[in-house]
C-alpha cells in the first residue's frame, strides 16, 4: 500500500501515530499567524494554553504553520480582541467569551454563566450535547468560529477587605468582578467593576475597590491579592466551570486545507484537556501557602447563595424575554444542566463528598 492509501484509510489520528505525518504536511503551504491572548504571561497557566497550542501545531505539522502568541495589550488591547479577530487584524484570540458581554449577553455562555455549568458538564455540553454547535453559530455573527481552549474548574469567590456575613454586606461594595457575572452581584447591590487582571492588585491596594475576585490559589498566589485583602470567600458561584475559548478568523479557517484545519481542532483540544488538569494539580499547593500566610478562607452565607441564585434566574428569564440569541442558547443550556444535575447528583457528588470527609 503506497502512502498516500495508508493516509486516506489511516485519517489523521493514525498517519501521526505511524510517524508518516511528513507526507502530509509537506505538500502545506508554509503559514504564520498571530494569537492575541485576553491575559498576561505571567498567568502561565491560561496564558501558557495557548503557548501550548501554538507549539503542538507547529510540531504536528513539522513546523509548517507557525502560530506567534501574543500576551494582552503586545498587539491589542484585551477588551478589542473580539475586534481584532472579526476585522482579521489577527487571525486568532484566546479568550474568555464573557468579557465581551457588552455586544452581546450571549457571548457568556461560551464561558460561564451564574450557577451555571461544572468544568465537565461544559466539555459535555460543547463537545456531545449542543453548545459547541449553538456558540459557532452565534459566533458566526462576528466573523469568526471557535474551539473550546481551556478550563479553569470551578474558581473562588474572591478577596475581601471585610467578610461578608450576610447580603447586606454586599450593598455598595466595590467589587471588581469579571464579565457577566457584575449583571448578578450588581442586584444585590455592589458596585461592580470589571478591571483586567494586571491592575487589580494596585486597585486593592489603593483602597479603588473593596473586593476582586479573579481565578483561584494558583493565580490569585502569583497577583499578590491576600497581601491586602485578607478574607478569601468561596465558591465562585459565578464561575463554576468557566471555559476559554480559541476564536479563528472564518475567511483565514477557510483558507486552510482539511489537514490543518484537524491540526488546529486537536491542538486546541490537548490545551483544553491540559489547563484543566494544570489548575487541579496547583491549586492545592498554593491554596495551602495562602493559609500559611494567614489567609482566611470563608464560605459564602447560604442566605448570600440563595439571593444571588435568585437574581440570576430572574435575570435569565428577562434576558430570554429581550434577546433571542441568548434564548435559544440558553434554553438548551438550561435544560442541558438540570439533567446533567440529576445525573451528578447520586453518584459524583456523593462520592466527592465521602471522600473528602475522610482522613486521607
């Protein structure tokens, strides 16, 4: 069987794991392009996803399509990476889609909603149930398609000055909280603030805001956060699965050929599954040094919980009554969750829940 049999039987998948990938990608075009991440470099692990990417395509395709990354603010500004992208300036983003909420409510599905989805149940959601489907077809609007890039895992609640111990202490709180979620806590009475990561430590520290919250242990460490704010609530019940998302110019994607355009799916699809699997083995370490340093670790009131769940359904519901993008997706976003729910209910979260009840 001559090689080009073997690579037409073989797909993909088999022609690299066969070390024949040369012959595909040597009849390529040799192609460089440009990554502009939302996030700075020192942020290794969601900046690093897409350093990750970039290098496993330069290597599956022996170098051919070179993809330069770039960190937020090198060649745009992170609130213009969705600009960037659909005008072509460059031909891909690493991002998450809730920032841009200001164009259109919907674009936070794409990364996290309020008491939304678990890390899992929105790989499940984009990958095997309609959200990866919903999310391309919105984002088409723009110019652009997408491939899921990346997860955090359910992230905490913040860094605060003083504890909150019941919803009154939420009102008028200067509360720097990314995206979407500000809609949430902004009816409970915080002043909300979105602030790019690489400012808010002097924020805090000049007394601009009162609260902030960001990602976790292993990133909130590095920014310095507990340094002047001492209580570190949680859960992040605004962020509990929250996922970044690859966009890739549509004009630049057409012009690849099938093998790339795979490459550029299981590129993407490897950073996915590694940023997430990076966040739950450093998070335990760091959140251990944050105690160390005499950090409080607070849960959020139940009565706090319980409000803001309120609000967010009630903004759920009126959003679907002014935005049809946002309904459709929401819809089976919605209904995706509550059996998804049902199902982690009697097994996953029992089983969590007795393990982690016990001396290991």
């Amino acid at each position: 069987m001559d090689r080009r049999s073997i690579i037409k039987n073989a797909g993909l998948a088999g022609v690299l794991a066969a070390g024949i990938a040369p012959a595909v990608v040597h009849a390529q075009a040799n192609i460089r392009w440009r990554l502009t991440s939302g996030f700075p470099k020192a942020l290794d692990t969601i900046y690093g996803a897409a350093e990750t990417f970039a290098r496993k395509v330069k290597d599956m395709t022996g170098g051919k399509f070179e993809i330069s990354v770039h960190a937020a603010g090198e060649l745009v500004p992170m609130p213009g990476l969705v600009d960037a992208v659909q005008n072509g300036t460059v031909e891909m983003g690493h991002t998450a889609s809730y920032y841009y909420f200001g164009k259109n409510d919907a674009f936070a599905m794409g990364c996290a909603i309020p008491f939304g989805l678990n890390s899992r149940q929105m790989t499940a959601w984009c990958y095997d149930g309609n959200g990866l489907k919903l999310m391309r077809e919105f984002f088409s609007n723009y110019g652009f398609t997408s491939f899921p890039m990346g997860n955090t895992g359910a992230q905490m609640g913040g860094w605060y000055r003083k504890e909150i111990k019941t919803v009154a202490d939420m009102k008028g709180l200067k509360f720097r909280v990314g995206g979407f979620a500000g809609k949430v806590t902004a009816r409970l009475g915080t002043v909300s603030q979105n602030i790019p990561g690489g400012e808010i430590y002097q924020a805090l520290e000049k007394g601009t805001i009162d609260a902030a919250e960001w990602v976790g242990p292993y990133d909130d460490q590095k920014l310095g956060f507990f340094k002047v704010a001492p209580f570190y609530h949680y859960p992040g019940w605004w962020e509990g699965g929250p996922q970044l998302d690859l966009y890739v110019n549509q004009k630049a994607f057409d012009t690849l050929s099938g093998e790339y355009k795979a490459i550029i799916e299981s590129a993407a699809a490897f950073a996915h599954t590694e940023m997430q699997a990076k966040y739950d083995a450093r998070n335990p370490g760091a959140l251990k040094e944050l105690v160390g340093n005499k950090v409080k670790l607070v849960p959020f009131p139940k009565p706090v919980l319980d409000a803001a769940y309120k609000e967010a359904m009630a903004l759920y519901s009126e959003l679907s009554a002014s935005n049809p993008a946002f309904k459709k997706i929401y819809d089976d976003y919605s209904n995706f969750r509550r059996e998804s729910n049902l199902w982690f209910r009697f097994t996953e979260a029992r089983f969590d829940s007795f393990m982690q009840s016990q001396k290991l």
